[in-house]
RNA sequence: GCCCGAAUGGUGGAAUAGGUAGACACGAGGGACUUAAAAUCCCUCGGCCCGAAAGGGCUGUGCCGGUUCGAUCCCGGCUUCGGGUACCA
C-alpha cells in the first residue's frame, strides 16, 4: 500500500477532533506537566514555515511527555489585540474585531494542519471581554496596591492610608515615584484630591506627568522596549521625548526580584543576561554637594566614590528641577538657548551625534565635601533625567564622558588613580593606587569605594544605594484596539471601577484615528461615561497588557468569578516550559515576571516565577532565489553564464525553483510579462542564484506551510522542521532536502507491507542484533528529547532503519512507532490501529531504553602512535591493561610503526583507545 | 565602546569528562532495474600526493601560539560574522 500522506492526516485530524483526544482534566492521580508557546498575534499575512518551528518542538515534547505518563497541559490561543490590526482599520475601514476574526481562522486552519496536539478546549483571546476581565481586574489590584520594601511585598493600599493617618510617611519605607515626608496630622488635613495625589506616589499602577517616547505617525507613547535607534518597532517611524500624564506600572519596584529570581531559572544565559542588563543593576553612593550662596544640596549618585578628589565640575542634565534655580542672571541667556536647543532634537539624532559634546555653565558653583573645592556646574545633555538623580560629579580623569566635556570646555583633569595616559584620554579602568586623594592615598581602588562609603555616610553626606536602568513601564496607549481601562474620573481624580462592574467593554467605533484634538479614537464615543456621567479613560492598554498573565488563564479559562481557580492553580502550578522568540526577553518575559510576582504576593496564584524553563527557537530565514535577465531583452541566462551578457538580477518565487533549477513552464507562466520569455541554458538547464534574505512576500521567498503539507505531508513538515538544524539557532528555510526526510518515512511505511502490498509483520521474536539497533535508539533519541536536540534525533532513526534492514518484526517495529510518534502523529497512529490497538498511540508508554541489549563483549579498538590513528585491533573487554598492551604490541601491524623498538608509554583507555608513544 | 555567542566539505549540519573528524541528509558524478519516466537500489565525493588497481602517505575543524601521549573540544592572543546594549555616572 502506498504511503498516503493526504488522506491519512485528514482523518487522523478529524479522528483526534472528534476523540477529543488532547483535551486535559485536572488529574491528581498524575504528575502534571505544562508546556506552552507563545502564542501568535494574528497578522493578516498568515502562518509561514518559520512560524511553527517553535509549535513543532514544543508538541514534540509534549507528546513525549504524555507518553511518558504526565498530564500534560498544552494550550493555544490568540495575542488578540494590537496595532497592526488598528493601522489596517485606519487604511480600509474594516473592523479590527472582524479582520481580527478572519485571522485567527485562517491560523487556526494552518495550525490544525501540521498536526498540532493542543487542547482547543483551552482557547484563549485577548480581545474578548471574558478574557480582558481579568486584565482589567489585575489592573485594579495593581491600583489598589504599593510595594512595602519592608516586608518586600505588594500590601494594600489601604493600609498605607492607615499607617499616613495614624504616623505620617514615618516608618513608612515604600516603592515610590519620588520620597516624600509629611505628618499625619498633614495627611488628615488634607482634603481627597490631594490625598489621591499623595496616593498616586505609591500606588502600583498610576498616573504622572512622566517622559514618554512619543511616535506622532503613530498617534501613541511607547515603552522602552517598543523603542529601538530612536524609531518605533512597528513601522519604524521617529520617535520623540515628551513630557505627557500616562499610566503607568510600577514594575521598578520589583527590580531586586526580578533580577534574582533569574538565578533559580532554567534559561539561556544569554538570555538571563539580556535581562540581567535590561534591569541594570548598579551599587554606587549617593551624595550631596552643597551650593555655593544656598541651603540647597545637590545629590548625585555615583558608582565611582573613590574618585571624589578628582572631581573637576558638575553637570546636570536640561530637564532637571533645579535649572532655573542654579542659573545666574548673566548666564540665563546663554542656558535658555542651549534648553530650547535641546528640546527639538529628536530622540534620533541624540543618539546619531552622541559624540557631539554640547553644555553650558550655569555660572553656580557646588563645593567638594572633600576637598573643600569650588567646582562649577554645568548643564549638558550627556547626564540624562532619567537615571540616577539626574546630576552628576564629573571626574574626567576617569570617565571618558566627562574626559570628552573637560577637554571641549578648558576644564582640569585631576588623576587620582595611578594608570593610563591621561594626556591622551581617561583611565576608566576600576583597578591602581589612589594619589592625589588625602585619606585615600595608597589604596587600591576597591579598597577605596568600600572607604568611602562608610566615610560618606559617617559624615552625614549621603549613604550607599543601589540604582537600576529599569523604568515603570508606561502603561497607556492612546489607540482603539486594546482593553479599556477600568476607571473613570470625578474631579480630575482616577477612580476604579468596582470588580463586580467588570469588564468594562470596549464599544464599537467606526473611526479609528486620533480625533481632530489628538485625542484617542474612545473620546468620539459618546457614550464613554458611568451611567453618572462621569467620563471613562480615553487611552487602552499596551499589548503586553493581555499576554501578561495568559498562561494562568489556560489553566481555567472558563472561569468566570476567578483569574483562576485555586484548584487548577496549586495543580497546574507554572509553566515548566516555554518555548518563544528571543525578541521578547526585555519585554514580555519581564512584564509577565512581574505580574506573576505581584499576583503571588496577593496569595492568587502558588509560584511566584512563570516560566521555570524556557527554550528559544531561531528564526527561519528565506532563502531567495534569482534569474538573470540580459538588459533590454525578455532573455535569461542561467547562473554559471552570466558574466558573457550584462544582466539584471530578478528575483524568482522559490516554489517554481527546485534545487536552484527554474521550472521554465512555471515560469512562463508566473507572470505575463514573461510569457514569452527565452532561456540561455547550461547542460539543458536553468540554475538560479540565490541568497539569504528576510522571508518576506517582496523577495518571493515566503514559503507557505500549506503548500509543504499538501505536496509532502504534515509528519514531514514536522520532522523536516526539526532536522534543518538546531532548534535554537537562527537558520534559513531551504526546501531542497526535504525529500530526505519523506524519503524516510515512506521507507518505514513500506517496512509494515509485503511485496503485494498487504499489511504484513512477522510475529518473530527478534535477534540479539536487531534488539541491540532498538535500544540504541531508543537510549538515543530519549537523550535528544529530553535535550532539546530534535535534529540529531532523526539521523538515529534514519540510521536505525538502515541497520534493521528488512526487517519487519512487530517485536522492533511496534516501539519504533511510538518511538517515532511525537515527531509524526499521523503516520505512526496509522500504522499503530493497523497494528491492531483500538486506542490512539497516545495513550501507548514510550519505549523504556534497557541496557542489558547493549552489554558487548568486545571492542575495536583504534590503535594510534604518538596520537595519530594507525590501525584497529579488536579486544575482548574485561581483559587487565597489561594485557591489552601486550596483545597489541605482538600484532604484526604494530610492529610495523614500533620498527622493533620498546614504546616509551602506551596509554590505555579500556573501551576506548589504545595510545603508544614512541 | 561594553557584554554575550558563533566559525567544521559544494550545502545544512554530526562528533565534547580531551580519544577513529566530516555521522545523517541534500547536492554532484557514475551504475543497476525500466521501452521510457517516476519510484527503488548500489558505488564514489575535504585537499594534495604515490599507485594500473588493491591500497598507501601527507595534510586538514577561521588565524597565531600554549598545555597534553593525544586538542574541533582546554588556556592565551588575534580575525571575521551574528545578537544584546549604550552618553546608565
């Protein structure tokens, strides 16, 4: 019988639907297991073979898995919301929701294709209500909650209120936006406007007046990690600096655990290290410096307060509060051009010309609490508001940065650490001896930072602190298509919805721009307001928003009175692995981080990390393909010919190209402008050039999964897939071996049939040396699943088949199959019912690798002379070394190269080599 | 600039407690079967050299050096490519 790929997946697929074969319970009586992907955002443009690669590996494993007697937990759903589905609203007019829809039909149909084992019971969206209840419900709870850096957990709001009453901020030790101190006797008198300010300080999810990445063609703020050069990830349009009130997620609060909490991960390390950097730890000292002629002290932070003595001047970056305050009137002038300068550079072209040195003196000195020296501050855009306090002590003997600054302004460089050439430049290295440095003289630079905190903080001059690069993740977005905020306002005050009022729905629009004020499409809503009047938030949630929590929500998704039960959560737990592109690890792996976090500390949920082990798949790249057109002509020269004529490089659809060679009927037929084109062929064929690109439709390189599961078959997409090569490294989609892998599984479809083509196994006990190809398999492939190396899995079967030879024993060929299901569920479910099991192979056990098969009794050695390879001599095992030695040297071979002489060593590695040094 | 990672035939890639480099597959060439094609099967394929052949020798995992009986693997120094990040004090 032939191997009939089309027929048997569709009623395999249809059979599983109908079974419901992967749907999943809570099942005490079973260890749990949960593997998740991220799931998709639905785009317009569909799945292409790049896509699945991540899904293949990960229904692998969990078909392993299951196999290997776990409940295994493995959902798909839709990251729903977002704005590409908005942008193609703003340009035809069609519903998000409805574009939304048909996308998510046609993943759907693609996906169920390959062959996916996913329980579709579990089905999330972000974009609908009974999904975004529960975004709009942890909003709540962020609003409802600070972050007590005593205990190091989120507590109630509500509590603090008590503690403001009672004592004031005294005791008080919280994640703040900026520290504030004042009385209860303050407090109380203070009337709910005011309060709800103070309030706004601590809350975990709240409004300010902060600077945003503003993208203007895009109508919207964007996060950090939306940002990249200084142009929006999506769409790549400029982006500019501006001061806007937005909400915001106090994810900055969390930063100590988000950075520890890396170490007990299962991650890459370069993974962890991408966040470990993105978080930005760094210890240093706060300091203040007095004013010349004031009682204000300026605080700067620094990680280098071994180098106080060389401080030659201070700056402050233009948006810092005291600008105004320290500028002298006859500077004024001068600090205003340089502000307003400032101002109009896009984000952009500060990076373009961050070697540009620009500032101007304030004319204010501070004085070194040192050294007691009068040192002039500057104001200049190299110090940045955002971090630190905005303020710096400029040591340019040590900082290339203040180095580059001194140099521009005539200012002195003083060494205070011994090393480098600072005629030439600064000598940031953190090692040498401190000179120049009164108490520090003669320490060694470590020796010193150490000093100098407990100096500082003895003279009352400020204290050790810890600084992270993180930010509060600006949490609103000023479009259409993503959930609504759960709040409305009463006097200029956000108030929350109550959760029994959830969700708050988003109505439908017909207009999805900005509107003539550059407010969000939801303020033409006229209805947008509590049945008071009182007005709904304008902006929606960013995208990360919805992808937040949504594993928690597969483990019980029609919940309707919890995020998710206690019972699915104690069980399910978290996610014991997660596979997912690397483009998301400085954003949604943190967000989701911290809001797992946040929701541990509310007792909601039992772990407080996500994701324990996580494994990112590469991209698939396109491979191009190109023909040769001589200028002027409708004539094409084939590859090796091209240099006799002058051409022009088309590009060709890589699927009317096999193996670089042009179908020319295709061809002929793709486009009308070549119907009649002509060929110059070499040996009666013509090859195309090609090149690695990005797949994309432009280049003609987008290979559609459809179209590779038509012609060769769902089991050998999947295992073709994973045999391009390792799963983590980045790699381009090239159809050409695909015929390796069918190959192979026709080959070990015909095993199961006779010459007439009857299904037919031998009921033949197997020999010793068939048993033996069996379980070295099986110990080889085990190792590789479990090891995430799918691509050396399949060469073990490729080879095991070969080594069986005919072989057609149910005894050896009944485990391969199930050795060989996850990778193929279609073809192996076949041959398992033709086997005669009633039950899919799903609930067979993966075959158990038994050693005893293995045991050899002898060896070939390789025999080498002074490390080089000459001879193999085969030895029993077991024998003592001496003997060995002896066997081996009495072999004439050996004394060939040992010319009759004595060796001066003879290494022996028992079951592995023999070494004779001469 | 800083921090990670990688480099192996015509191609994708195997091989690490340091022990036969190039598995497996693609591709190419040759052959068998066939009226023919498809399908299937067999042989050869890193480079250089000796040989009619069988076979044999040298060399070879980006470059230079080190440790070792032995290095694709460990150490030091480079080169190139990929990724992250950047006036982060």
């Amino acid at each position: 019988m032939e191997y009939n790929f089309k027929d048997l997946e569709a009623k395999w697929q249809a059979e599983w639907q109908k079974q419901q074969t992967y749907k999943v319970d809570v099942d005490s009586s079973k260890p749990k297991f949960y593997v998740l992907d991220m799931f998709p955002y639905p785009s317009g443009a569909g799945l292409h073979v790049g896509h699945p690669l991540g899904y293949i590996a990960s229904d692998i494993y969990s078909r392993y898995k299951r196999l290997c007697g776990y409940n295994v937990l493995h959902p798909m759903g839709y990251d729903a919301f977002g704005l590409p589905a908005e942008q193609y609203a703003i340009q035809t007019g069609q519903h998000p929701a409805d574009t939304t829809e048909q996308n998510i039909a046609r993943y759907r149909s693609q996906m169920d294709k390959i062959g996916f084992s996913y329980d579709w019971s579990r089905e999330v969206r972000t974009c609908e209500p009974g999904y975004y209840k529960w975004t709009q419900w942890a909003f709540l709870q962020m609003f409802g909650h600070f972050y007590n850096n005593l205990t190091d957990k989120a507590e109630s709001i509500d509590s603090l209120v008590a503690h403001f009453a009672a004592h004031g901020t005294e005791g008080v030790d919280a994640a703040c936006t900026e520290p504030l101190v004042f009385t209860a006797e303050e407090w109380n008198s203070w009337d709910e406007k005011k309060r709800e300010e103070v309030l706004q300080n601590y809350r975990l999810a709240f409004r300010a007046d902060t600077m945003v990445n503003w993208c203007a063609e895009l109508g919207t703020v964007l996060a950090n990690d939306e940002v990249k050069d200084g142009l929006s990830v999506r769409g790549g349009f400029p982006v500019v600096q501006r001061k806007m009130k937005q909400w915001l997620l106090r994810v900055t609060a969390y930063a100590p655990r988000l950075l520890e909490g890396l170490d007990k991960l299962e991650w890459s390390e370069s993974l962890k290290e991408i966040q470990r950097n993105w978080i930005g730890k760094s210890t240093g000292a706060q300091v203040f410096f007095d004013i010349e002629g004031s009682e204000k002290k300026l605080e700067i932070f620094t990680t280098r307060p071994d180098t106080i003595y060389g401080v030659t001047f201070m700056v402050i970056a233009p948006e810092h509060e005291w600008v105004k305050e320290l500028t002298c009137s006859d500077a004024q002038a001068d600090v205003e051009a340089y502000l307003e300068a400032t101002k109009k550079r896009s984000e952009r072209e500060r990076i373009a010309e961050t070697k540009r040195v620009s500032g101007v003196f304030t004319g204010s000195y501070a004085i070194n609490p040192f050294s007691g020296k009068r040192i002039p501050i500057y104001v200049s855009d190299y110090v940045l508001a955002g971090y630190g306090t905005g303020a710096i002590m400029a040591v340019p003997a040590h900082d290339s940065r203040d180095y580059a600054f001194a140099r521009h302004f005539g200012l002195d460089i003083i060494p205070v650490v011994e090393g480098g050439n600072i005629e030439v430049e600064s000598y940031d290295a953190k090692e040498g001896k401190l000179i120049n440095s009164d108490i520090l003289n003669g320490l060694d630079v470590k020796e010193a930072i150490v000093k100098m905190w407990d100096e500082i903080e003895a003279r009352g001059l400020g204290k050790r602190k810890v600084n992270y690069r993180l930010r509060d993740a600006i949490f609103s977005r000023q479009r259409y298509w993503g959930e609504p905020f759960p709040v409305y306002y009463k006097d200029d005050v956000a108030r929350p919805l109550s959760a029994d009022q959830l969700p708050l729905e988003l109505p439908p629009v017909s207009e999805f721009t900005p509107t003539s004020q550059g407010e969000p499409p939801l303020a033409r809503v006229e209805s947008w307001h509590t049945a008071e009047g009182y007005p709904y938030e304008t902006s929606t949630m960013p995208g990360f928003a919805g992808s937040s929590a949504y594993y928690l929500r597969y483990m019980d998704p029609h919940n309707s009175e919890a995020l998710v039960s206690t019972e699915a959560n104690t069980y399910w737990r978290n996610v014991d692995l997660y596979v997912g592109g690397i483009e998301h690890a400085t954003g949604h792996l943190i967000y989701s981080r911290f809001w797992n976090k946040f929701l541990f500390d509310l007792g909601v949920i039992c772990e407080d990390e996500p994701f324990r082990k996580l494994v990112n798949q590469g991209m698939i790249q396109g491979r191009s393909n190109f023909v040769y057109r001589i200028v002027g002509t409708n004539k094409f020269v084939s590859l090796g010919l091209k240099e006799q004529y002058e051409t022009q490089e088309i590009h060709v659809d890589v699927n009317i190209v096999k193996n670089d060679v042009l179908d020319l009927d295709a061809f002929r037929a793709w486009r009308p402008e070549f119907r009649d084109a002509e060929f110059v062929l070499e040996n009666g064929k013509y090859v195309c050039g090609w090149a690695i690109e990005k797949m994309s439709k432009s280049m003609f390189n987008v290979v559609n999964p459809d179209y590779i599961v038509e012609n060769y078959g769902a089991d050998t997409l999947r295992m073709y897939e994973m045999f391009l090569g390792p799963l983590e490294q980045s790699k381009p989609w090239d159809t050409n071996g695909i015929d390796g892998v069918h190959k192979f599984l026709r080959k070990f479809w015909s095993r199961f049939f006779d010459k007439e083509d009857n299904f037919c196994v031998s009921e033949e006990a197997p020999t010793p040396a068939e048993l033996k190809i069996l379980h070295k398999t099986i110990k080889k492939v085990r190792e590789d699943i479990e090891n995430f190396s799918f691509n050396t899995s399949i060469p073990a079967f490729m080879i095991c088949l070969n080594e069986l030879g005919v072989c057609n024993k149910r005894a050896i060929l009944e485990p391969l199959c199930v050795l060989l299901s996850p990778f193929t569920p279609h073809i192996t479910e076949e041959l398992w019912h033709l086997l005669g099991h009633e039950d899919s192979i799903c609930t067979a056990s993966y075959p158990e690798f038994n050693a005893d098969y293995l045991v050899e009794n002898s060896f070939e050695y390789p025999v080498s002379f002074n490390g080089k390879m000459r001879f193999k001599k085969e030895l029993p095992l077991g024998i003592s070394n001496a003997e060995i030695e002896a066997a081996v040297l009495a072999d004439p071979a050996a004394q060939k190269w040992t010319e009759g002489k004595a060796p001066r060593k003879v290494i022996i590695v028992p079951g592995k080599i023999i070494n004779i040094v001469l």
